[in-house]
C-alpha cells in the first residue's frame, strides 16, 4: 500500500465516524448545527477527498506516488 492508499482509507474512516457523530447528535437531540456540520464533514471525507485522490494522485504513471 502506498501513502495515497491509506489517506483514502483514513479519509473514509473519518467520514464514517462524522456519520456517526451525526447520528448521535441527532439522537440526543443536541443543536441542529452539530448535525448539519458532521453531515457535511462526513460527505466530504467520504466522497470528496477519496475521489480527489482517485483521480489526481492514485492515476500518476510511475512511483510518483511511493
């Protein structure tokens, strides 16, 4: 695995444990802000910063990335 690899599974991690902290928030019915916010997070380290990596980094011709 090299370093873009596992900012992409890091990233992921992290996006799933902002769901979950959504979810908790919105349990536990903390202000709507808390929710909103972890939501966002979450949908950008899932989708977003995976997909930046896919696309810029992981693609390269070469050991560019190692």
């Amino acid at each position: 695995m090299n370093t873009v690899t596992i900012l992409g599974i890091a990233s992921i991690v992290i996006g799933f444990l902002c769901i979950a902290a959504a979810f908790h928030t919105f349990m536990t019915k903390k202000p709507v802000g808390w929710s909103v916010g972890f939501g966002i997070a979450a949908f950008i380290f899932v989708t977003v910063i995976p997909v930046f990596l896919a696309v810029f980094f992981a693609t390269m011709p070469g050991d560019v990335t190692r």
